[in-house]
C-alpha cells in the first residue's frame, strides 16, 4: 500500500473514531442537561401543589367554622353582607405572640374585633381553637364521610366572588395563627412524598418554611439554606399576590436520580464505544505490523537473493574459468576454483538451512536431542569455527572461563551455532578489528555465559527487537554488513527451548555483551 494512502487512512479512521467518542459525549452531556431542566420543572410543579394543597387545606378548615358564625347571626346575606361581617379591622402593626392567661394575643385581638357583633366570643374561640387543631385530631370515619360530600358540595357551590371574600377573611384571621399549628411537617412530607410519586420520581428531601428569611419551627433535621439547588415557593399568598412565608425544599438525591434516568443508555453507549477503540486500536495495530511485515520481508528477500546471487555467480565463473583450456591444463589453479565452489556450494547450503531451520523452530518440528554437555568445550569448538576470519581482520578472541561447573542438558550442535552466530555478529558489526571477550561465572545452580565485543554497539529500540524475526539495524554508512535477520531469532528459539535465558546489553559506539544463562545438571 501506497505510504501517503496509508497515513490518510489512519487518519481517516481516527478522526472518525474521535468523532464518534465526540458525539457520544456530547449526546450524554446533553441528555443530562434535558434532564436536569426536566427535574427542575417537575419540582416547581410540586411546590406548586403542594402550596396549593396547604392552602386549600386551611380555606376548607376554616370556612365551616365561619360559615357557623354567619349562620348564628340568622341571616342569609348576600355577598356585599357577608364582606361587611367578615370586615375584621385589626392593627396588624401591633401583632405579638406573648401569652396573656393563656391566651395568644392575636387570638384576644381577633375575638374582640367580633363584639361589634354580638357574637359570643366563647363560642367563638371553641370554634377557631377546633379548626386550627383539626390537622392534629382524628375524626370519627362515619361521620366523615356523612358529611365529606355535603361540605364538598357546599364549598363547590360559592361563586368566584364569595370563595374571594372568604378567602381574604380566612387569610387575614390566619396570619394571627404561628405557621406551626397553621401547617405541620408531616403534613408537608406527605404532600411532597405524594406529588412525587405520581410523578415516579424517587429521590429523598430536606424542607424549611421562613417567615422574611427567618427560620421558623416548620423544618426538617438536615435542611441547608446554602444547598446548591434549592426551590421555593411562597406559602399563603394573600390577594395581593404577596406572602409572609417560603417553602423550600432541597431534593438531596437529585445529582443521582438525573444520573440514573440515563445510566443504561450511557452504559450501553460507552461499552459499545469502547469496543469500537479496542477494535480500532487492535485493527491500527495490525495494520500497522503487517505493513511492517511487508516491508521486512521485501528487505529478508532482497537480502536473501544478493546471498544466494553472489555465491551463484561466483561458482558460474568458476566453472566458466575450469572449462577454458589454458585453466583445465594446470591441475593448481583447477583445484584452487574447484574448493571455491566448494565453499561458495555450503556458503549457499547454510543459508537455505537457517530458513529451514525457522521454518521448523515456529512449527515446533525441529527435534533437538540433548545430551550432558561441557558448556566450555562447546565454547572452544566455536571459536575454532570464526577464528581464522578473526585473524584475517587482526582481530582477537580471548576467553576467561571462570565457571567451575560447566555441565548442561544441551545439543551440541545447535548450542555450537548459537555461540557460532552471536561471534559472527560480534565480528560483523565491528568497523575496526574484532576484538571480542568470552567469560563464564556460575550464579546458584545456573552458568551464565557472556559475549563482549567493542563493535559499533546499538540503540535501545534495537536491544528490544534484535530476537525478533527479520530484524535488521540500519547500519549507516557500513555497506558491508550482509544478512537476513534470522540469525539471533534462530539463537533465542534454541535458548528459549534449552530452558535458559538471553539478552543483550549495549550501548552505541561502545559494543555489546551478549548473556545466555543456563541451567546446570549434576
């Protein structure tokens, strides 16, 4: 794939998957922004009710007491009497509630402004003291219901303009009353409790009534006037439109009941986005290692096609050189080519048998027989191998075997090409002389084997990838270095199956050290 078309797919496909987490942020964020408005309108609506509810309440617990006063006068006034009965003057300035002989002032107040009508105050202050207690008693249920449908009825049946009247003077007699026997707590939790069931919503509640921003008796145990969201609404709003006292009401579980109205969705919505990131991200990864892939495997070709090439090259040219009859006539030179093919014939054979031999390492069909070994003998036999290229390039090898115990559950052979293939590196990637360094030391019941060299060294991201298949550094300037990128794979796979440990330390232009740790037999 084109390297531009493939950066713009990726690009493509990440900022898709951005838009995709975009959208879906934004469709919960503003899913609970909905609901939010949603909570807050359904709690105005509440208040209302339940401000409603309490005053309606009062109107009809005070009304039948009134209308007892009206019907004891003897009369059937129309409306323009009943406004002048029911015309109570009384000095607001002057309201107090201390005690005179255990009565409240404003009660005294309120019945003394009946005199004028010859109304007997006794029977009066029976019959008031009974309504504003009647929220309080229990009465009898036969009675009430003989009479629940004739009070109904009755209270139905006032015109828009007599249930005003009746509501100014039940208004200007109550705001005598403490809001405390006016309205009781549990009065309001019923209510609240009731509006908010209808509504299925479930969260709890703290509430307070003020009187002009005081506090008053009417409150629950946890209420806090500085809660974030708190919702009023004015209580006992007289003609005018104007009322003494607020209800406000904190509802405490309203963060997680938002929350939960789109907790499935929102569940739902992020556990399918992150499938789409796993599966982008495992996707990206893929792409990205099968490109990488590709292009190792393009470099292992081109590498294996100059290895075989010039091999093949030079035996043609041998051959070519024996058929010519000057040549064919001197038994020297024709010996001297015949080893040439020789050796260029096993140059080929090594390289075609280190693919076989990954081929069958990755299928596990490669049997390696073990057997005790001396891991110092296997040691010497491999420098043998590499050191007359060592001394064609001046270089050295020196081996300090320090190891007491030596005896592993080895191959030979294949233990042999793995210390052969980590000395062909070390001489390889060194630009100078080879100068390479072998010690041995045993460390509990293991041995651990170290090949140093002072070659041109390599990178941090090349120590983590130089086991893996194909790998190859880019050498720079130093054209010489011929390879596949099988050869340490091939070394760790023989490690790996030993039942022993590698790794590499290094750093560039200082060399590397090679460290194979094995495990010791008795």
């Amino acid at each position: 794939m084109n390297k531009r078309l493939f950066v713009l797919l990726i690009i493509l496909m990440s900022l898709s998957l951005i838009g995709i987490i975009f959208v879906q942020g934004y469709w919960i964020n503003n899913t609970v922004e909905n609901n939010k408005e949603q909570f807050s309108f359904n709690a105005k609506q509440i208040l209302i009710s339940v401000s409603n509810g309490i005053q309606y309440r009062e109107f009809e617990e005070m009304f039948f007491p009134l209308q007892g006063i009206l019907d004891s006068i003897g009369e059937d006034p129309d409306n323009k009497t009943i406004r002048q009965l029911l015309d109570i003057s009384i000095d607001n300035t002057t309201k107090s509630f201390a005690y005179a002989n255990g009565i409240l002032d404003e009660d005294y107040k309120l019945f003394s402004s009946f005199v004028n009508f010859n109304i007997d105050t006794v029977k009066l202050r029976n019959i008031l003291n009974r309504n504003v207690d009647v929220a309080t008693q229990e009465t009898q249920a036969d009675i009430a219901k003989q009479s629940s449908k004739s009070k109904l009825e009755r209270i139905r049946g006032l015109t828009d303009l007599q249930r005003k009247d009746y509501e100014i003077v039940i208004g200007e007699i109550a705001s005598f009353i403490p809001i405390h026997r006016r309205v009781q707590k549990k009065e309001i939790e019923y209510l609240l409790r009731k509006e908010l069931e209808e509504r299925d919503i479930k969260v709890d509640f703290e509430y307070a009534i003020y009187s002009n921003a005081l506090a008053t008796k009417v409150r629950s145990d946890d209420f806090s006037l500085d809660y974030p969201t708190t919702y009023a609404i004015p209580l006992f709003v007289d003609d005018e439109g104007v009322s003494e006292y607020q209800l406000y009401v904190n509802f405490t579980g309203k963060k997680q009941y938002v929350l939960s109205t789109i907790k499935g969705m929102a569940i739902l919505s992020i556990i399918f986005t992150l499938i789409i990131v796993i599966a982008y991200s495992s996707a990206l990864s893929q792409l990205l290692q099968q490109r990488q892939i590709s292009q190792i495997k393009t470099d292992f070709i081109n590498n294996m096609t100059h290895e075989l090439k010039t091999p093949i090259a030079t035996i043609n040219l041998a051959l070519d050189s024996i058929k010519n009859p000057k040549i064919g006539g001197d038994p020297e030179k024709v010996q001297r080519y015949m080893k040439m093919i020789r050796e260029e014939n096993k140059r080929m054979h090594a390289q075609v048998e280190n693919v076989l031999r990954i081929s069958q390492l990755e299928k596990n069909e490669l049997n390696i027989k073990k057997e005790k070994q001396e891991l110092h003998d296997i040691i010497e036999d491999a420098v043998t191998h590499v050191s007359l290229i060592i001394e064609s390039r001046d270089g050295y090898v020196k081996t300090h075997l320090g190891a007491l115990k030596t005896t592993v559950l080895a191959n030979d052979s294949h233990m042999t090409n793995v210390v052969v293939n980590i000395l062909d590196n070390a001489i390889k990637y060194s630009e100078n002389e080879p100068k390479i360094d072998i010690y041995t030391e045993n460390v509990k019941n293991s041995i651990i084997l170290k090949i140093r060299d002072q070659g041109i060294g390599m990178s941090k991201v090349a120590q983590k990838k130089i086991f893996e298949k194909f790998f190859r550094e880019h050498t720079g300037d130093l054209h010489n270095v011929k390879g596949h990128g099988l050869g340490l794979t091939y070394v760790k796979r023989i490690i790996d199956d030993h039942h022993g440990q590698i790794w590499v330390e290094s750093e560039r232009g200082k060399g590397s050290t090679f460290i194979i740790k094995l495990p010791l037999i008795s």
